[in-house]
C-alpha cells in the first residue's frame, strides 16, 4: 500500500486511462477525488473505487476553466483535508492530416492538452508548497511525443510539449519537494484508440475492428489495459520513486526505446 493515507486526483477520470490511473492509486491505498467532463462518468469511477474500500470524491471538472480548477482544489482538501498528488490526464485528440489541420483545432488541442495541465500542475503545486509537504504530479504525455504519427500533427506536438514541461516544472519545483514526471502510454486499450481506429478505417480501407486489433504493442500479443499504465503512475506518485525527477516513461509495450 504505496500510498496508504495519501490523498490523490485524477482529471479525466471518467474513463480509458484515468479510470484505469484511479482504480491503481485506489488500490495502492490512496483515497482519490476524480474530476471529468462528464459528471455521471466520474461518479461511476468514484463507484468502483468506494466498492474497493476507499474514499472517493467526484467532480465535474472543465480542465480549461482557471475557476474550476481552483473549486476542485478546495472541494478537495474539504472532502479529505490534505492533497498529496495530481495526475493530468485530461486530453483531446483531434485526428487529421496535417495540411488539413485547422487553427480551430490547432489551438484546441493546444488548450487542453498543454495550457490545462499547465494551469493544473500550477494550481496544485501552489497548494502543495502552501502545505508544506510537497507532493508528487503525474503528466500523462504519450508516445506521440517523441515519435510523431501521421494524422496527428497536433497532438503529438502537444504531448511533446507536455514532456519538456515536465522537465521544467521538475528541476524549479524540486526545492518545495514536489516531484513531477510524466508517462507516455501507447497501445492502451481505451475509447480513443477505439476512435483513431474508426477515423482511420475509411480512409485506408481496412475495417475498424481490425485496425484497433493492430494498434497494439509489437512485443505483445494484446494492448496494454488502462489499469497498468495505472499502477507506474501510482509508483511515481509514492516515495518510492523520489529518485526519479523530470522524466517522461515510456508505458507503451516497448514499441519507443527512447
């Protein structure tokens, strides 16, 4: 129980990866507020994680609203007195080719995938240092990041941009003893790879359900479920993993060596 008595928050936790991130920290003993979009969709993940024995708070959280983010920060130390960890996984993936891409879009992904977290990380990063316990965040980038696939120009400019603000947000932060790192999932089992494969299916020729079956790791012979990128995230988030600052893990099967 990693993090037995720990308080920890997950965006987008409604479901894919963060419901996956809160059912592992959930069972490394933390208690988890989770915040999404989709109020009913958090409050079905808050369900499971109160069936497993645990404390659980669900929010309806618009990451790209400063206000809002600053409400989930008090309605959690309400609800459980201390916040020990955030995990930013909230994110948006908008699939088209690069010259189709649009500044609508562009600019879309930009705000929720780096200006969100950015403000994310910050709110709680304030409350952290205003405690006086420090604490760990968790940034949830992608393999996109470091390896740039066709049809997403965007996003794998943004979770690249999320990797290098993980680097920086470390080394100024590390004083007020709050760690930060991220993970970069690839492979994972999750309604937007299911979606990828459906914008896709068209426009190669290949069914859907056949394409998602593909969009697996190469070392594997299944795609990674959400629950085991889950648990290296509640690895980052305990005081296990202090000695690791700043990095960007790959989480996906082996398929980046880098």
């Amino acid at each position: 129980m990693i993090l037995d008595g720990r308080v920890v928050f997950v965006t987008g936790a409604g479901r894919g990866i963060g419901r996956g991130i809160a059912e592992a920290v959930a069972e490394a003993g933390a208690d988890v507020a989770v915040g999404d979009l989709d109020l009913g969709l958090a409050e079905e993940t808050a369900r499971l994680l109160v069936a497993h024995g645990r404390r659980s708070l669900a929010l309806r959280l618009d990451v790209t609203d400063p206000a809002v983010l600053e409400s989930a920060v008090a309605r959690t130390l309400e609800a459980f007195g201390r916040l020990d960890g955030w995990v930013n996984n909230a994110g948006t993936l908008h699939m088209a080719a690069a010259l189709d891409v649009t500044r609508e879009a562009w600019e879309a992904e930009m705000q929720v995938n780096v200006a969100a977290l950015f403000a994310c990380c910050q709110a709680v990063a304030r409350e952290m240092i205003r405690a006086g316990r420090g604490g760990a965040i968790v940034n949830v980038a992608s393999n996109a990041g470091k390896v740039g696939y066709p049809n997403m120009a965007a996003y794998n400019a943004a979770k690249a941009a999320v990797i290098s603000l993980t680097r920086s947000l470390s080394a100024e932060w590390a004083a007020h003893r709050v760690n930060v790192n991220a993970v970069c999932p690839g492979g994972v089992d999750t309604p937007m790879l299911h979606g990828a494969a459906e914008w896709l299916a068209p426009r190669v020729g290949v069914p859907a359900p056949e394409l998602h079956a593909q969009m697996k790791p190469r070392q594997m012979d299944r795609h990674i479920r959400p629950l085991e990128v889950g648990r290296v995230v509640a690895f980052l988030l305990s005081d296990a993993a202090t000695i690791i600052r700043g990095q960007a893990i790959n989480v996906d099967g082996g398929d980046t060596p880098y």
